[in-house]
C-alpha cells in the first residue's frame, strides 16, 4: 500500500512528503485504533461468558478463528 502511494499521482504530480507523511500517520493511528477497541471488546466478551474464556483456554485452535468473530460481532466501543 505505501509503495502505491509513493507513485500515486494527483492531476500528474506525485504526493509531496508532507503529504505521504499525513496519510501514514492516519493509516497507523487508525490501525492503533481499530486494535485497541478490538482487544478491549474482546476482554469484555471474555469476561461475561465464563463457558468462552474456558473453551479459548482450552483448544488451542479456537482463539485464531475467535479474532475474526470478535471483530464481527463486537465492533462497537464499550469505553
């Protein structure tokens, strides 16, 4: 992705540095973002549904999958 940006051009002209720079901070804080909420909704998931804690606890091969169905069923924030 950063590569197509660093080629991207607007009306002919390539993004300026200042410009790169602005829409890689956004990038990473939204990235920052989206996992904090993701890890903390999670928790709380986890925490009110003792049969859940106990099956990520137990099959190793559950929490891999669990990530994509927190992420689908929890994308609220609780703050």
């Amino acid at each position: 992705m950063l590569s197509d940006l660093m080629e991207a051009e607007i009306d002919g002209e390539k993004l300026s540095d200042e410009e790169l720079a602005g829409i890689i901070v956004l990038l990473l804080l939204g990235g920052m973002d989206t996992t904090a909420g993701l890890t903390g909704n999670a928790f709380l998931r986890i925490d009110a549904d003792p049969a859940l804690r106990r099956r990520l606890i137990e099959d190793p091969d559950v929490p891999e999958s669990a990530t994509e169905e927190f992420l689908r069923h929890d994308t609220r924030c609780r703050g």
